[in-house]
C-alpha cells in the first residue's frame, strides 16, 4: 500500500469517524462515509496541506470515491 | 452593442447603489452598546477574524467594510452566484471588500475553499451572513463554524438595530436604517472553535452562534424599548 | 434577496388580474345549475363506465335533473333535515351523484370520503376510520354500500356516533317532496376533506358560490388557451379520479355539470387494474383528461407502447395535470409513450390547487404543453439545479402572491409562501377555529406551499412546512423521494418513497427516507440501498442517515392518495415502522 493511499485513508478515517480497514476505495465518499459539503472541505485542505498540492475545483468536484481522491493524489 | 449597453448599465447602477450606501451610512449617529474598541482596533496587523451578522442586517454590512476599509483591515466577504449577485459583488469591491463567488449551501466546497483561502493564504478576514443567500432566517449554516475550526479564527457575532427604518419586503425582512436615524450596534463574545471538534461539538458551535447572534438582536431592540419608556 | 435588492426595479408583485374575463351572469348555486344545464345542454350529459370500460348507462343532464329532483324527496322521507352533514361512503356511480348532489339541494351538507379503504370493507380498522371523518363533522348520517353497512351494523351498531343507512335504504324511500331548496349564494355546500400532513382529517367548508365560481374558472381557464372556453370545443371530459379527490369532485363532476360537457366517468379501480382502458375513453374525440402527476407516472409503467396500437389521442384537446408535485420526466414519459397516438406534448396544461380554495387556483394557459424554470439561481434552499413546472397564472377574479412570514408580498424571483385570494377561497375548516386562523393571513389562504414567480408566472417549488433543515440548509424533500425513485427504479407502479428528517441530540438533523418496495431478496435490498444512498450522495452531498425497507403501502397516503411525510415521520419516531430488514 503506497503511503499516500495510506495517509489519504487515515485523514478520511479520522475526519469520517470510521475504522481505517472499514474504508475501501470504492467507498462513496458522502453516501457510504458522510463526508458532507463541510466535512469535504476539511478534507481537501488537509490534503492540499499534508501533500503540498493544489486540487482545482474542478478535480474536487469529480471526486466521488474515496479511490478518486487517492488516484488524484497519486497522479499529482 | 446591447452588451456593452448592459455593462454600462451595470456600471451605471453599481455607481448610484456605491453612492446611495455611502451617502446613507455616513448620516447614522452611531451608538455602540459593546465592542466598539474591539472593531476600532482592527487594524493590518490584526489575526484574522470571521464576522457574523443575519442577513437581514446587510446594509450594516456596507457601513462595517467602509469601516474597516478606512483602518486598513482586510476583509473578504461571499456573494452568490446570479445575475443581481453580480452587481453586489461589483458594489462589494467598490466599497472595499474582497469579494468571493460562491454560495454556502449545497456544492458549497468552492465557495468555502475560497474563503478558506482569503483566511490561511492571505490572512485576511470574513464578513459573513450566516443564514445568507436566502434563508432561512436566523439559522446558520455549518459552513461557516467549519470555516472556523479549520482556520482557527474566532467567530465575532453582532447585531444592529434602528430607531427608524424601512423594511424591505424581503424573505428576511432586510433592515434599511433611515437617514440620520440613531443606529445600535452590539457586538458578541467570540466564539473559537476547536480544531479537533467532533460532530457534536461542532452542531454544538453553530447553535451557540446562531444563539449569541439572536441574543444580540434582542439586546438592540431592547435598548431603543427601554428610550421609549 | 442580498444587495441584489438594491438594483431590483420590479415592484412587489400581485398576479391574476391580467385576465380579462371574469365571471359574471352566471348561476351561483346548484339548483340553478343544474337547471341552467339542463335547459341549455340537454342532449349533453354523463356517462357511466363499467370495470371492462364500457359504457354501461347513460343521463342526459335533464335525466340528471329530474333524479336529483327525486333523490331530495327520498332524503326528505328519510328524516333528514336542512343543516344536516351527512357521510357519503359511495364508489363512482349513480349512487353518488344522486346522492351527493340531492342532499346539496335540500340544505344538507354531504362530505364524501373513499369507498374503499385499505382495500376492505367492514373491518375494524374501517369502523375507526368512519368514525374518526364521522366525528371530524359530527355528521348525523352515514351512507355507504349495501353490504358494508350490513356488517357495520351488525358489528358496530352502537359504536358508531350517527345512523347508518345503505343505499338500498335510500332507493326504498318513498319520493317525498321534490323542490330543490333555494339556497343563497354564499350559504355553505358541501364540505371537502383534507389530510392534514399530520393526524386528524379537517374538513373544508365549500359554499355554493365558491363551487360553481370555481367550476366555471376551470371552463374559462381552459379557454385562455384555445381561444374558446372548453364548453365550446370539448366532445367530452373523461374522469377517473374518486369522486372523494378534490379533483375528481370539482375538476371532473362539477366542471361537467355546470359547463354541460359530456362527461365520462369510471370507477379508479378500473384505471388501477387496466389505465389502457382510461386512455381508449379519449380515443377519436375532442377530449379532456384530468389526472395527479401520480396517474400520468400509473400509465407510464403500467401500458406498452404496443398496447396503443388503433388509438387516436390525436384530437384531445387538454391533459390537466395538478394536484401533487409534477415532475417533468414523468409529463415527458407520457408524451414518449403516446406519441405514437398522436397526442402532442402542447396538450398537457400544469395546474395548481387545493381543496382550501374549492380547487383551481392557477393554469399554464401558455399553451406550450410542459414549461420549467430553474429555482432562484441564489437560493439556498438546496434547489439551485431542480427544474420547476410552470402552473401560470391565477384563475379568474381570483389572486396570488408570494409572501413571507409576516405575509409581506416578496419580489419576483424571491422564494416564498404562496398565498391566494378570490371568490372560491374558503372560509373556514368546520367546526375548527384553531386551524382555520392557521391557514390564513387576513383574507388571504396561507397555502403551505413553497413557490416563486418569473415572468408573472407561478412556479411550485414545494410545501413549506416539509422542507428538511439540514445543518442550516433547506432541502425539499420531493427532491430527495425523486432522486432515490430514480435509483429505485419504477418497481411494479404505486410503490411510494417518503423523505423527512429527524432530530438526533447533538448532531443536529439527519436524513430519513423510507421506501416501498415489493423486493425480499437480501442482495437485491442491499444494493438498492446502496444505488439510493450513492445517488443522493453524489447529487447533493448529503448523507443518508437511515433508509428504511417497507411493503407497499406502508406509507400513509391523503384521501386524495399524497404521501403523509409526517404522518410516517410520527411511526417512524415511535419504532412503528415495520421494515422488510435485508441485513
């Protein structure tokens, strides 16, 4: 498991209140995990913040799964 | 040709309405209840703060950027995306105020993320209307008490109130201070949210700031009830 | 409304008076119709269907008048007097329209309610049921079928507060006095039930004049858009709705009587079990149909495009479609499935009414079929991308305006309650002071309903009093029943969908939505529970908090067949939802 899948995990796990092996990537970031629209916000700063990249409005709104978010860090 | 017309327009309207706000707020005959060293302080090298007021208070708003304007504090303030949203957010600037399109609801990442910005980035501060663009009235939204935990500055409620008004048929009932009536404003305890808040702790937050601005609003109404008797 | 508001020009804006005609030297009360009809129209009259869709008896509209005649003097015989409120527990056929409209002439007030409930007659659950409407107005008699008043009084003779009778009892009646009580224009009609989101039905009072005003607007309305009011094109209305719907009664039965149209009527089981049958009625004619969003939703899954094959909708002159929320996608599913009949989508005309003001209040006279506008782009009302139908404007001499809390009329584009004010807004609900001051503002009819204009244009955007608050934010909660409908997928048709919230301690509220289904299969309910839950995420950001299985059924419906959001809002809080668990 590379690291930035990994941290990506913790930050979800932390933010969602919901056991890291309970996270996978297909997980829906909002239906399954409840990352609302405040809780999204937190986690785009804090990955921006931890991985020191900017993520366009654009890519935040195509991510819908919590393996979106690891394949756009991975990428970038 | 229409087009440059419209922009014209715009201009033109943006220009009268910049004109009108300044006019206006420059006759009130200011009564701070609290707060007021608080505000005059702020200058450029003041921390970062989020300012809240009810939407329905808005016109204060414009006297609050000139303000802070004149003292150097750099504020940024949210303006939903429309076509009237548009003229705001051209009177917002000419008055003083970094303005940000976006709206705190629904798809509201964008609009957040940009004050977020304007706050860690640029160190600058918000003027918010927490039950902004269109309600309902008196309830804020959790955007706002997020914005504050993730950027650690505190939330300033305060309220304004009017001997003489009009009020604008609005959904919120807006508030127009005549001119040179006697305007009271009071300003709240600030309200710090902690980084590590979880969901309870944070609906927690937002009840207190919906709970402090309501108090506010009494205190004004009640001082101009206490003049009459 | 922001700063915008500062370069706003538009003045308040108070709708409906655009209309140039307006209802005057026509009769105001019943008697006077039906006379006039029958004189005016009489080789004009109704015609009654059977369960195969045929018709199987026939009155021209001096028939109609003659029985009506008679059927005052049986009511006479029967002991009941001027004041009377009488329960009328009939299906769709004679039986009720004699019913109904004799007991209207002699003075007495019948209220009708539904024939069939919960698909059985003399069942407990049914006694309770009567009672509860009984009480509603006190009503001094009861009327319903043969056998179910048999079992009534043979099981609850004494329990129930008033004095049953079938219509047998009625048909053995000697015909006593036949005049027709002249009533006064404002002297009270008829009384209409509603469902209240919640608990106790209330009853609307219904004057003569605001039924016949509002039976000749629906006329007029129809007109505005066809150059000529329907009475002068329309071969014939074809109604399925019960006769208990407020749109049945006013929209279907009374529109006909008093504008002397041929009307076809038939029984809603009929329409259930076979909705083809509905559709054959229209064939070939200059025809109107009158249906919920819900019916036109019936005959999308329900009816194959081969099964049309032969029919002729191609002459229908309009498609009124009202009385719950309308959904674009379905009006368009059913101009898709019948186009091959050549009925065009610019026949379908959106309406918007209730009970509390008889029933029409605006049209879509545009003639332009399905019209939508986005909700104000600056809401936050957690609409800004829904699609809205346009209803038009108000009916004639009637009035509507957008108002918030304080019933100050708001700008156009501002989101707000609606509010009307005319000849066919009611005065009161009986016997029931509390709710009436509730429901109104002044003279105006606090609707309940969320709305905006454009253009001078009524748009619906939903009921205020059900919008979910979410972390400060408004969400409709049809928006939310649609989406998950989408990921549901149609099932096998009438399969409801309720969404609300509930209160949790320290976490502010969450989503609820409970789902009729008629799936078992644990695999299959697991994963329509996640396609539901994966839409709404993905849509609007929000998390689901508890989605909640049920057999069809189990969500409580209005008389008139609208969801009670917070009727299963109550179960649901009291853990009296019986879920088909998957997990």
């Amino acid at each position: 498991m590379s690291d930035i899948k990994n941290s990506i995990i913790g930050l979800i796990s932390e933010l969602a209140n919901i056991p890291k092996d309970e996270i996978k990537p297909e997980s829906e970031l909002v239906a399954d995990l409840g990352i609302d629209s405040p809780k999204a916000l937190q986690l785009l700063v804090e990955i921006e913040d931890a991985l020191g990249i900017e993520i366009s409005d654009e890519n935040a709104e195509d991510m819908n799964t919590v393996g979106d978010v690891i394949r756009f860090c991975e990428a970038g | 040709m229409a087009k440059r017309f419209d922009q014209l327009k715009k201009h033109l309207i943006v220009l009268i309405a910049e004109i009108i706000v300044r006019l206006l707020v420059s006759t009130y005959r200011m009564k701070w209840l609290s707060g007021e060293r608080k505000i005059d302080s702020l200058d450029e090298k003041s921390s970062p703060v989020i300012i809240a007021l009810w939407h329905n208070r808005i016109i204060f708003l414009g006297r609050i950027i000139r303000q802070l304007a004149k003292q150097k504090f750099p504020v940024t303030i949210m303006i939903s995306f429309s076509k009237d949203g548009d003229l705001a957010a051209m009177l917002g600037e000419r008055l003083g105020a970094k303005v940000i399109r976006g709206s705190p609801s629904r798809g509201g990442t964008q609009g957040l993320r940009g004050l977020y910005r304007s706050v860690a980035k640029e160190g600058r501060s918000i003027l918010i209307l927490p039950d902004g663009s269109k309600g309902p009235v008196y309830e804020a939204k959790m955007g706002l008490v997020v914005l504050s935990r993730m950027t650690q500055a505190p939330v300033l409620p305060m309220s304004c109130y009017a001997n003489r008004f009009w009020r604008v048929r609005s959904w919120d009932r807006m508030i127009v201070p005549k001119p040179f009536s006697k305007v009271v404003i009071d300003v709240g305890e600030e309200i710090s949210v902690s980084r590590n808040a979880q969901d309870d702790e944070l609906e927690n937050a937002r009840l207190s700031i919906e709970g402090r601005l309501n108090q506010l609003g009494t205190n004004v109404e009640e001082y101009f009830e206490k003049q009459d008797k | 409304m922001t700063l915008e508001t500062l370069s706003q020009s538009k003045p308040a804006h108070i709708f409906g008076i655009e209309r140039k005609k307006v209802i005057t030297d026509l009769p105001e009360t019943f008697p006077e119709v039906l006379r006039r009809t029958a004189e005016l129209f009489p080789e004009k009259g109704i015609q009654m269907r059977d369960r195969a869709g045929r018709v199987s008896g026939r009155r021209s509209y001096p028939e109609l008048l003659q029985a009506v005649k008679e059927s005052a003097g049986r009511w006479r015989s029967l002991g009941v007097k001027s004041g009377d409120c009488i329960l009328l527990c009939l299906p769709t056929a004679w039986d009720f329209i004699d019913a109904w409209l004799g007991a209207i002439c002699i003075g007495a007030h019948p209220a009708a309610i539904a024939s069939v409930m919960g698909g059985l007659s003399a069942s407990s659950n049914f006694a309770e049921r009567l009672e509860k409407y009984r009480s509603v107005i006190d009503a001094e008699w009861i009327i319903a079928g043969d056998r179910m008043v048999n079992d009534l009084r043979k099981d609850y003779g004494d329990t129930l507060g008033a004095i049953s009778y079938s219509t047998a009892d009625i048909e053995s009646q000697e015909i006593g006095e036949e005049r027709l009580h002249e009533a006064k224009p404002e002297e009270l009609a008829f009384l209409q039930f509603t469902s209240g989101s919640t608990g106790m039905p209330r009853a609307v009072m219904i004057s003569h004049r605001m039924a016949t005003h509002n039976a000749f607007s629906i006329n007029e309305g129809i007109g505005d858009r066809y150059g000529a009011p329907a009475d002068e094109w329309a071969e014939l209305h074809s109604a399925w709705l019960p006769m208990h719907h407020d749109m049945g009664l006013i929209g279907c039965l009374l529109l006909a009587i008093a504008n002397g149209i041929e009307l076809s009527l038939m029984n809603p089981t009929t329409f259930l079990a076979r909705p083809i049958k509905y559709l054959e009625s229209l064939s070939g004619k200059k025809a109107m149909m009158a249906g919920p969003n819900f019916g036109y939703q019936f005959c999308v899954d329900r009816i194959k495009k081969e099964n049309l094959v032969g029919l002729d909708l191609s002459k229908v002159g309009v498609a009124m479609t009202g009385s719950e929320m309308i959904r674009p996608e379905t009006m368009d599913a059913f101009c898709n499935l019948v186009e091959c009949t050549g009925f065009t989508p610019d026949k379908i005309m959106p309406c918007y009414g209730m009970a509390e003001a008889t029933l029409a209040v605006t049209f879509d006279s545009n003639g332009a079929g399905v019209r939508t506008h986005l909700t104000p782009q600056q809401s936050g009302y957690h609409l800004e991308n829904q699609e809205v139908v346009c209803c038009g404007i108000a009916v004639p001499d009637t009035e509507v305006r957008i108002a918030n809390d304080d019933g100050e009329t708001l700008q156009e584009g501002d989101l707000g309650e609606i509010l009307v004010k005319g000849p066919a807004v009611f005065s009161g609900y009986y016997k029931n002071a509390a709710e009436t001051a509730a429901s109104k503002h002044g003279e105006w009819l606090r609707t309940g309903d969320l709305g905006f204009t454009a253009n001078g244009e009524l748009y619906i955007a939903g009921r205020f009093k059900e919008i979910l608050v979410i972390r400060g934010d408004n969400i409709m909660p049809h928006e939310l029943e649609w989406l998950a409908e989408e990921a549901r997928g149609q099932g096998t048709g009438g399969e409801r969908i309720a969404a609300f919230s509930v209160h949790r301690p320290n976490i502010g509220e969450e989503i609820v939505l409970v789902v009729e289904t008629n799936e078992s299969d644990a695999e299959t309910l697991k994963g329509l529970d996640r396609a539901i839950k994966t839409r709404i995420g993905r849509a609007m950001s929000l998390p689901v908090f508890d989605l909640a299985f049920v057999r069809r059924g189990a969500i409580p419906r209005t008389s008139s067949g609208k969801i009670q959001r917070g009727k299963i809002k109550e179960d649901y809080l009291n853990q009296k939802v019986e879920r088909v668990e998957f997990e």
